[in-house]
C-alpha cells in the first residue's frame, strides 16, 4: 500500500519554482531536500527512520505500476538496475539499499554519498587535477568495473555524472541504470532504445552493437581523456557527426594538450581509446595493473622531485660547501628533513635528545625560562651538545617562522660513509669551535672591567 503520494498533502513547493513540489516522505523515506536532478527524475537526500542513516532517493518517471501494458517494461527497465546495481557490493560502487513504486513512480534507494560527482574536475575552465590523482581515480573506477563484470554487469553509461567522490576524494560509480544482465530479453530491450550518453560511447555503442566490458573501459578512458585536458576527445556539430568522429576520426593526440604526460600514460590513453575492441583492455584488471604500474612510478618521480628539492635546499647552506650532491644525498637519506610551523618548540629546555638541528629555512627564537637569547636564522645550527654528549637542552627553540630544519641524529650518521661522516664531522668541529669562540668573546665582553 502506498503511504504518501508523491504530490500528497505533504509536499512543499518553493515559491516561484518550476520544479515540481518536493515531496515530504516516499515509500517510508523522509525526504530532505532535493539534491540533484537526471534525466528520468529526481535525486533527494533521504533518511531512512528506521535503518537511522541518511539515503539518497532516486526517482523515475515513465513507468507506471497501475498500467498494465507497462508491467513488462518495468520489469526490464527501471528496475533492471535495482536488480543489477543489488547484486553489486564494492567499495567503488554506490551501494544500492532498495527500490520501490508509488503514485506511479518508481524510486531508488541508494547510499548517500556527501560529496560531489566527476563533473566539476572535468570543467574546461577547472583546475586540472594532479597526475597521480587522475591514476588514482581511473584506478579505482577500473576495480569496480572489473568487479561489476565478474558479475555478468555492464554499466553502459560511463560519464563524470555517474561517478561521485567522497569528500576524502574517494570515486565511487552509481547509476548502473541501463545496465545489461545476462539476460537476452534485457539485451534486446536495451537494443531497441538509445542508451548511454554520447560523448562518451564507444564505437561500438554508436552503432548500437553488442556491448563488452572493453565499451565500459572506453567510456572512463573518455572520463580519463576529459580529466586530463577538460576536453572529450569528440565533438560534432550534431549527434550524427558526433557518432562519425568516434567511429572514424583519429584518436587526438593527448600529448598535444597535456606535453607533461609521461609517455606510457597517454599511451594507455589512446589504447583506452581504440577503434577496436579487440585493441583495447579487455579487461578493468588489466588496465588496473597497468595504471598501478603507473601509479607506483609517478609517487616514486615524486619523491625523487622531493629529495632533488630537499638536496637543493640544503646546497645553498654555507654548511655543505665542500660536499657534493651525492654526499648531501647521503646526508639527507640518514637525517629528517622536518617543517615546523610558527611557534612549535623545535627542541624543549630539559629535555633530552641526541640530535643536531641546521636551519634550511626560516628563523627559531632561543628561549631559556621565558628571556629570549638568540634567534636562529637559515644557514645556523644549534643542538650539537646534545648531539655529542646526549645531556639536558639548556634552552627552547621555537619556529618564529614556518622552519625547515635538518635534524641529524649520531646514531644515523654512522650509516653514512666514512669519507661522508669525516667530511661532516670537520664542518661540524669547526662550527662548533666558531660559536665556542663567540661564546667566549660575549663573556670576556660581559665581564670586563667597565
Ligand atoms: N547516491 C547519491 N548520493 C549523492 N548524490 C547523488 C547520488 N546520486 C545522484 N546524486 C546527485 O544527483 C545528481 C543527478 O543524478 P542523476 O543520476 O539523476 O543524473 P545524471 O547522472 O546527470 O543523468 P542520468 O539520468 O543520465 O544518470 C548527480 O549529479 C549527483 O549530484
Ligand atoms: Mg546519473
């Protein structure tokens, strides 16, 4: 029996809107607010009163259950997809809760998923996303294919709308709304009707042909392509010339667009964007692994960039004149390189800490009690009695600004070579023998004789 209608007593409509009213509750869902809008219906967020978590309400027009001759197209429409995206559970996936139909409209319960969809970091004018995101994104969306299909499940209909991320920046695909069961009626039904979007069908989806997994990896290979560059790779002037460019226009050279993208990526793009299916992935797995590949390759490009941008930081102290790159590389990988903001103690008074600290950049303030006695700025050094006799700091030093400090510990250092610790180990003597002598300069300064 139907609870609420969706026009019932309970709806609310905003004034001046020429959407329809927002319905209060559907099926035994209270109805929050409208969240988005597609092309069969509308999307809410819902809250499930008896389950006690928030929901997303997708609904749908055109098929209704109080007419008879639409029984069947009902069964292998709307609900195709509940029966589809039910039988699907992925971290990747937008988990699907129920469906239902009331007052003529059917409705889909769904996770809820608080973020948004592909669709703003694909923008023309959007910023581009990071490299090792847009792996990472595809990546992800690749698993819950490869899954989906292990299940006998195309989606059809891969676009930026379909995918959502989470607000930690995690894709998750929804909307296995044309999705194709094993089943040969559902195939024929999904046949005869114009599915999927057209940007981003595959060759073989234009010409209405049986679908594959590789037609899902084309389409988020156009999801990929529009990441990259906030471009498909097609257009047309009219869904005709559209359909002859995806058939038959070149795949356009990504490289042109984005001249930073290492060569095996835009090489895995155009295999993603192949005419024949048979050129491409035929599998998520397989193009899983080729992006983690990838992946594994731009973090670790990553953190040469890093060590190259830590190295160059610490050639420009007077301190590591006389090293060479290599050696400050040896350095840096038996040291920590550590930021510290404005106001964080670097070292406390009293506490006991056998490392040695050199001020890439910024400035510290010397602290003993609460006078201040010094300020540190990028090139100085401090800690080195604690580094050689491990005793009680004297003093606190804080970051006055952000602080890149090298902390050197003498347990590390014995990792490092003998021609880089004895090289190290001079500098250090006569840094120390400098600041002795400033020391004692101060002190014969503060004691004499007026
Ligand atoms: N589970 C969900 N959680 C949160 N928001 C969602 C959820 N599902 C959909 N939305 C929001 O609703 C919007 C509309 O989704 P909908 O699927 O109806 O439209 P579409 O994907 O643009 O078109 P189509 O009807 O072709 O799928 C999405 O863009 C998204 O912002
Ligand atoms: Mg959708």
């Amino acid at each position: 029996m139907v609870e609420h209608t969706l026009a019932g007593p309970h709806a609310a409509q905003k004034p001046g809107s020429d959407e329809p009213p927002m319905p209060q509750k559907i099926g035994k869902y209270e109805i929050l607010g409208l969240i988005g809008k597609g092309s069969c219906g509308f999307v809410y967020k819902g809250y499930d009163p008896y389950v006690r978590r928030d929901v997303a309400v997708k609904t749908c027009r055109g098929f209704s259950l109080d007419a008879a001759q639409d029984e069947e197209s009902i069964k292998r429409g709307f609900f195709t997809e509940a029966r589809a995206a039910g039988m699907l559970s992925h971290p990747h996936i937008v988990s699907l809760y129920d469906a239902g139909s009331e007052a003529g409209m059917n409705y889909l319960v769904m996770e809820f998923v608080d973020g948004d969809t592909l669709m703003p970091a694909c923008a023309r004018n959007a910023a581009r996303l990071p490299l090792d995101r847009v792996v990472d994104i595809i990546f992800k969306c690749a698993k819950a294919l490869d899954y989906s299909h292990s299940k006998g499940v195309l989606h059809r209909d891969i676009k930026p709308s379909n995918i959502m991320l989470t607000p930690d920046g995690v894709p998750k695909v929804m909307d296995f709304s044309v999705a194709e069961v094993n089943d040969p009626a559902v195939v024929e039904d999904v046949k005869r009707n114009a599915v999927g979007s057209p940007l981003y069908m595959s060759p073989e989806q234009v010409q209405r042909m049986k679908l594959e997994p590789a037609s899902d990896l084309y389409s988020l290979g156009v999801v990929m392509y529009q990441l990259l560059t906030g471009e498909t790779p097609y257009g047309g002037s009219d869904l005709l010339q559209l359909f002859a460019n995806i058939r038959f226009a070149p795949v356009p050279d990504i490289e042109a667009k984005r001249p930073d993208l290492p060569r095996e990526l835009s090489t895995l793009i155009n295999r993603l964007l192949a005419k024949r299916v048979e050129q491409r992935y035929q599998s998520g797995r397989e193009l899983g692994n080729d992006l983690l590949r990838i992946f594994e390759r731009l973090k670790q490009a990553d953190l040469n960039l890093s060590r190259r941008e830590s190295r160059d930081s610490l050639r420009s102290l007077r301190f590591f004149d006389s090293f060479s790159d290599e050696q400050i590389g040896e350095i840096l990988s038996a040291s920590h390189l550590l930021t510290y903001a404005p106001g964080v103690p670097i070292v406390r008074e009293g506490d006991i800490d056998g490392a040695f600290y050199l001020i890439a950049r910024g400035s510290a303030e010397v602290r003993k009690g609460n006078a201040l006695i010094g300020t540190l700025l990028k090139g100085d050094c401090f800690g080195e009695i604690g580094f050689l006799s491990s005793t009680r700091r004297i003093a606190t030093v804080t970051a006055a600004t952000q602080v890149l400090a090298l902390r050197v510990s003498s347990t590390l250092l014995d990792q490092v070579s003998t021609d880089c610790q004895l090289r190290f180990y001079k500098i250090f003597t006569q840094t120390l023998i400098y600041r002795l002598s400033l020391s004692n300069a101060k002190l014969s300064a503060a004691t004499a004789p007026v």
